[in-house]
C-alpha cells in the first residue's frame, strides 16, 4: 500500500459506519474487507450529500501525483437525524478519512470516521468507534420535536394512524440478506447470479420500493384514513404512497403497480389483515433478489396503544422465486412528534454512468 495510507488490522471488524449495515448498505459491504482499516488524507474536491447516501471524492497526493478516491457514507436522513449537516464539510477541506476499502474497485472505501479540517475527530453514527482519540470529538445533536409538536402528535394519535418508526426488535434486515436467507428456486439463484450490484441496484438509482420491499425500509412511515374505505401510508423513503381499500373485493383486472392492490380488514379495533395482489415489482430485496409474476404478500398489523407499538408480521408468497412462503415479523414504535419528512433521491454520477 502507499504510504499515505495507513493499515491498520482489527481484531474484530466494526460494525459500518457505527450502524446497522442496512441502514447504508443500498449495495452489498461484501465487497469491503472489514478486518482492515485504512487511512487516507487529501482534500475535498467534490460533495455529493443526497439520498440515497453521502459520497466524497478526496483528492490525495503520492509522490507528486494525484489520485481521487470515492468515500462513501450512510444516509442523509440518517446524518440528519443525528444532527450532522452538510455544512460541516465543505470541498476544498483538508480531511482525514478512516474507513474499508473495496476489494473489487480502486480508491473507493466505506467511511466510519472523519478528521476535519478543524481538527476534530467526526463519528458518523450513534455508537461508533474513535479513530483519532488524541483529538476532541465534534459535538452534534439532532434536534428533536417541541413541545408543541409532541402535544399535538399525542392529540391527533388514533391507534394505526400516526407516524411509525423502527423498533428494538429484529429489524427485518431480511431486505438485505444474501440468498442463503431465503427458500429460493433454481430460477431465482440463477437471476440473482446475474446481477450487477452497480448498473441494476434500483436504490441506487433512485428506483422506488414496491411490495413488499418498501414494509422493510428503515425510515418512518405515516398511516392516515382517506375517507371510511381507504386508507394511506406514505413512507418517508423514497417519498412513496401506498393505498389500502377497507372491505373490497380483489380486483384481479385492475392494472398492476409496484405497490399493488391491497386490501384491507379490521379483525379488531387494533388489529387489521392486509392482502395485496396485482403486484409488478421485480425486486424482491435490496441486494439481486428478484420477484416473479405471481407475488403476493399477506400483513397483519397489531397496535398496542399502552406500549406505543405496531407489531408487523409479514407473509409473502412467490412460486417463480420462493419454494415456500416467506415470514418475517418486525417491530415499529410510536415516538410522538418524529416527522415523516421528506426523502428526495439523486443518482451519483458514482453510479449514473
């Protein structure tokens, strides 16, 4: 390795970017060795801070030549709700990058932690790891709902209708598992050994989820009743919509969508079961794995007011990619006043070309 970059040999490898890795990985960390950190340390030459994540391109210098390497990050939703802002880096900047590298593309590395320009040390999630602990740590602080806010929400909640967030359970990472996860058929691996993680990936490329990949999204969704037979979830991610019709009929002529025709009853006050049909969304999960023609999914979503929880338990059944039905049951919490907020999405000329 070139001097300016450092190696350094974990014992064991930290977790990416101090986050679950769903929450950035909108492509495979496979890729990644994560027993070997590596230093670099150059400038800011261009700032990509866009959904779907944050991409760097640090320019350094070896020997009086220099090389660009593409860093990249979690979310900006994700910053965000730590309170980490685009003005804190700016091109230009003299940086220090820590992070891993890929194994299959050159100067392109996974960041976990940054040495600013200032000269402080910035953690790029909740719970990470110091990289520079000789130096002060950069203080932020996500800025949550006021008072206000929070009496409001508390007012206007009414069992499923109200703003939904990712829970302590098992976090349903399943939309990014490798096929080993899941029961597939003959079909589906030979799909899936196709697929370029780069050119096909649909987040990406700002491709938003259908069912039932966007129930395993990691950001808020919000359920609203429409009128007596409808009603609305929206979903921060992507900024997508999806409808549920109360007490209809499957209509099987009805033109197929990403997100389905769903159909909706209440079994109780707090509990309601969900069917959707007329499914046309190739994607299974987030990392190559398809769907087939025949998809459709199950949902049966239980409220518990006392505890602030939805409880979500997922069926889905495909017989081109699944050799039995899928299950998976996840967790969402209620934290008054947590907006839905806007996602937006911009493809990264990392992977527009």
């Amino acid at each position: 390795m070139k001097a300016l970059v450092k190696l350094l040999t974990t014992v064991t490898a930290i977790s990416l970017v101090a986050m679950p890795a769903a929450v950035f990985a909108h492509h495979s960390t496979s890729e990644y060795d994560q027993t070997v950190k590596v230093e670099i340390e150059g400038s800011i030459a261009r700032k990509f801070w866009r959904n779907p994540h944050v991409i760097f391109h640090v320019t350094t210098m070896e020997n009086g030549q220099e090389e660009e390497w593409i860093v990249e990050g979690a979310s900006v939703s994700g910053q965000n709700r730590q309170g980490i802002t685009s003005d804190v880096i700016n091109v230009g900047d003299m940086v220090k990058v820590a992070g891993y590298v890929s194994t299959r593309r050159d100067n392109d590395m996974i960041m976990q932690n940054i040495l600013l320009d200032g000269g402080q040390e910035l953690m790029l999630g909740r719970n990470g790891t110091r990289f520079w602990p000789e130096v002060d740590r950069l203080q932020t602080s996500s800025t949550g709902p006021t008072a206000a806010e929070i009496a409001e929400a508390e007012a206007n909640a009414d069992g499923l209708f109200r703003v939904w967030s990712w829970g302590a359970l098992e976090r349903g990472w399943w939309f990014f598992a490798d096929p080993d996860a899941f029961p597939l058929t003959h079909a589906a691996l030979e799909k899936f050994a196709t697929w370029d993680e780069y050119t096909e990936n649909p987040q990406l490329l700002c491709v938003p989820p259908g069912m039932p990949l966007t129930m395993g999204n990691p950001y808020p969704i919000e359920f609203t009743q429409h009128d007596e037979n409808t009603i609305v979830m929206q979903a921060h991610e992507f900024d997508v919509t999806r409808v549920i019709h109360l007490d209809a009929e499957p209509v099987p002529t009805v033109e197929e969508n990403i997100m389905g025709y769903s159909v909706g009853r209440w079994v109780d006050e707090n509990t309601l079961e969900v069917d959707t049909t007329n499914i046309n969304y190739p994607y299974f999960n987030r990392v190559g794995i398809s769907s087939g023609p025949d998809l459709t999914v199950h949902e049966r979503f239980v409220i518990d007011d006392e505890a602030g929880e939805m409880h979500y338990f997922l069926t889905v059944n495909d017989p081109w990619a699944l050799t039995e039905t899928f299950e998976k049951e996840m967790l969402w919490i209620w934290t008054p006043g947590q907006p839905l907020g806007a996602y937006g999405c911009e493809v990264s000329e990392v992977y527009s070309q």
